[in-house]
C-alpha cells in the first residue's frame, strides 16, 4: 500500500471538487496537488503586476482562472476518480444516461423552459405560500400584507423590499425557509413588494421611478392602512440600495416614517464592488447600453449568465460532472428553482443603475441627486441594522460594511456564514450556520473591517433570531390588534410574480 503524503497544498475556502474520498489516493492525489499548484502560481503571476491598473489586473486574473478552471481534472472523465468509480459500476450507462440528460436540457434552453424539478416549486403552491392578500398596485408593484398568526402585533408594520432583479419570494420560499412567515410567526405586521417584470415597453423606467412607484408608494399605503405608525424598512441586494437612497431623500425632508433601517446584502458604496465590477467598466458600459437600446431591457439570461461565471465551479461544472459524467440528477430545491425563475432589467434604470452608482459612485460620494438635491446618507437618523454574508461575491461584505462611515447613526452590523442569497436564507435549525455582530453606536470609533472581525467573536446559529429581538427592541412594548385591511385585491403572491 502506497503511504499517505501530507498534502502541500489544499483547496481555497468553498472549493469542494476534491472533497470525495477518491481524491485522496494516487495518482489523483497527484493531480489535485498539480493543479493546484498550477493555480496559485498563475494567481501570483496576475497580481501585484507593476504598472498595471487593478481593474484589468483582476480581469486577466479573473479570465485565468476561467480557463484554469475548464481543465480541472475534476472535469475530465478519466481523471475524476468519482466518475470512473460510477463508469466501473453501471458498465458505462451513466454516460448514456448523463447524454440523456444533456439532450434534454437543451431542449428545455431553447424553448425558454425551466430547470428540470423547477415545476415542483409552484409560487403559490409549493412556495411562497405565506397566507396574504395584495393590498395594493400599481403598474411596477404589487404590494402584499401577510395575515397575522398571532392575536396582538408589533405596533410598527415591516415593510420588505427585495431587489427588482429577483422575484420576491426569495423571502418565502418553503414554509421552513420564509423568512416572512418567521417574522409573523414574532407578532410582525409583514408588507413585501413584489416587482412587475418589465419588457420592452418599460424601457424609459428609470431608477427614480423604481423609488417613486416602488419605495414611497409602498410606504405610502402602508401608512394609509397603519397611520400613525412608523415603519421597518427592510432591503435587500439592489432593494437595499434603493431603499437607503429613499431613506436618505426621506431624511432630508424631515420625514421621521422610519422606525429602523435594515439592509440585507446591500451595497451603499460601490468603490469595492467586487467580481461583478469585472463586467462593469466604461467599455462595457457602451456594449451593454447597446444591446439594451436594441431591446428595451437587458435580459434574464444575460444577466444570469454573468452570476454564473462568478461561481462556475458551483453553478455550471459541478452540475456537468454530477449531471452528464455521473448521469445522475442533483436535486431541484426551492433556491434552485427560485434562481432560475429570473426577470428583465429596462434599458434606462439598468443604464442609470450603473453608471451612477457602480462606475461613478454618487451615493457613498453624496453626489446622488433626487429632485435636485442629495440624497445624502449621513442625514439618516433611524438606526440600522445591517447584515453582509462571508461568501458574497454579489455585494462582498466589505464593501457593505463600508455604510459605516458613510452613516451617523447607530450601526449594527452583523456578517453571516453563506453567500449571497444562502447567507441571507439561514432559518434556526439549520446546521453549520454561524455568525458575527457588533453595534456601533454614534460616539464610538470606526473599525476597519478587518480589525472588527478579529473583535467579534462567532456565534453559533441563525442571525434571524439576532434581528427579530432587534427589531423588538427599536419597537414600542405595547402590542396592538393585528390591522385589518378592507377589500384586498386578491390572495398573494399575487399576479406580477407569474410573469415571465
């Protein structure tokens, strides 16, 4: 028997293609040790290059490892020890079957179908099946009020806005997953806005007119049907964002409707923006206003297409080993079936989008104009809780950690375990979750981010339960009767949701 060698090298966090027990042994031990090597020398030969800006210093790096990536032996049938296991054991007929499967996910790519498995998760049916009626619409949004589940609530209604690039019920997804149903399961008046998905007759919406129709005027409707009341406003991605610049338009006027800020994965300052700013420079700022003038929007593939490169291991090689090597089917869950259920962005606030906030970043600059004037984040009063994820290639939680001084108010900053859209969905009970939180108040010292890490220690378990009792403390003591809300339009999640 060949002795174990200690490895020399081993996978960066979150790569687990060489996890299987296979690997391990030789010559695949070999391999991995190879390509590995292989990696962090083309990484240190792409960084730190004098001369060269760091925007196309990591976009000949980001490329590299695109490239490294396709030729892992992870991919290659002979060389992944997993698939020659399986190929010995079936005689071959995971090939014939992994052929099948190929063949019938093209198909269902041309015909603009979704995933296989994506048909058992129905909104309204399997998920998003929180009880609620949509109590209000408009020609962007419908906004839904969940019932309430218990005989008294919080006095201060919560009000959530997801981002316009993604349906809403990434928030409700399956009953042991919603969020929402967890906050009306603590006695919280829920409203949550759910986008229209826009076409190409939506192409002069601009990014002021998703705050106007979207943010106001679901805030609007709320206090129309809780007056009285202030409001805790919840963000998240790109729902985040516009929210903060309402909030911030808001503070200016002297409106005090706010009773607490909240923002999910959300970025204020776009300096660091991360991987996704390797799409976003001026040259392809001209490509992606072109074939968005073309259109009237830029469409769901596209944009889905750019995420996915992001996480090629995760999204596109993992699933063709399992999927067409192995030939086998991963299983369809409610997040899977939800990422492929996308929506469009129109021309103009996708354009405006970008240019103002990735390229120029006029927000954290405080040269963000609504109605003429700044919307300035240093005028916010209501406290803020926000929350980043450790593996976010979205919204890197450094950079949406950088709220904190941009903001005068009192900061509570929470980092989750997870990615963008897992980090954000951590129900109790579910395993290896942990997290890290810290307030800041007005007249404390701002940490950097890497020395408040090192000071806030891990915690075991779901950072809903963080918020909620959060969310508590910033509301009256008082509980009140549920509010009740005459003649609803119709049972959520409504209609805007089902369209494609």
């Amino acid at each position: 028997m060949t002795p174990e060698i200690a490895a020399c090298i081993e996978p960066l966090a979150g790569d687990t293609r060489f996890v299987a027990e296979g690997w391990r042994k030789q010559p695949f031990c070999f391999l991995v040790q190879a390509f590995l090597l292989n990696q962090q020398w083309w990484h240190n030969v792409t960084h730190e290059v004098p001369g060269v800006s760091p925007h196309h210093e990591d976009v000949v790096s980001f490329a590299t490892r695109q490239w490294l990536d396709i030729f892992s032996p992870s991919n290659i049938p002979w060389l992944n020890p997993s698939v020659i296991e399986r190929t010995r054991a079936t005689g071959g007929v995971n090939f014939m079957r992994g052929f099948s499967n190929f063949q019938a996910d093209m198909a269902r790519l041309a015909s603009h179908q979704l995933p296989v498995g994506a048909e058992a998760f129905v909104p309204g049916r399997d998920v998003a099946v929180t009880p609620g009626k949509v109590v209000y619409r408009n020609d962007l949004i419908e906004l839904i009020q969940y019932a309430p589940t218990t005989k008294t609530v919080f006095a201060e209604p919560v009000l959530i806005v997801p981002a316009w690039i993604m349906k809403f019920y990434i928030l409700d997804l399956s009953p042991e997953n919603s969020l929402v149903r967890y906050l009306v399961e603590k006695g919280h008046t829920v409203f949550c806005v759910s986008w229209r998905n826009p076409d190409a007759r939506d192409r002069d919406l601009r990014l002021d007119d998703y705050r106007r129709k979207g943010v106001v005027a679901a805030l609007d409707a709320i206090k129309a049907f809780v007056p009285d009341e202030r409001i805790h406003a919840t963000g998240y991605c790109l729902g985040g964002t516009l929210l903060s610049i309402a909030a911030a338009d808001m503070a200016r006027t002297g409106d005090e409707s706010l009773a607490s800020l909240t923002l999910l994965a959300a970025q204020t300052d776009f300096s660091e923006p991360g991987e996704l700013a390797l799409f976003i420079d001026h040259s392809q700022m001209h490509f992606l206003e072109s074939m968005m003038w073309d259109k009237g929007y830029l469409s769901a593939d596209q944009m889905a297409g750019a995420f996915e490169l992001l996480h090629t291991n995760d999204l596109v090689w993992s699933r063709m080993v399992y999927d067409y090597l192995v030939g086998e089917r991963r299983p369809m869950s409610d997040l899977m079936a939800w990422n492929a259920d996308t929506t469009r962005m129109p021309y103009k606030m996708h354009a405006e989008y970008l240019q103002r906030l990735y390229l120029d970043n006029e927000l954290a600059a405080g040269r963000f104009l609504v109605d003429g004037r700044p919307a300035d984040l240093q005028n916010i009063r209501a406290p803020m809780f926000i929350v980043g994820a450790e593996r976010d290639h979205v919204a890197p939680w450094r950079s949406v950690y950088t709220i904190h001084y941009h903001a005068d108010t009192e900061i509570t900053f929470l980092l989750t375990s997870g990615g963008h859209n897992a980090g954000i969905i951590s129900e109790p009970g579910h395993p290896h979750r942990h997290y890290r939180m810290a307030v800041k108040h007005e007249a404390d010292l701002c940490l950097g981010p890497d020395e408040w890490v090192t000071r806030a220690k891990p915690i075991d378990g779901s950072w809903w339960i963080e918020w909620t009792q959060w969310l508590e403390a910033h509301s009256t003591p008082n509980r009140v009767t549920p509010p009740k809300i005459d003649a609803p339009i119709e049972d959520a999640p409504g209609t805007y949701v089902f369209q494609r």
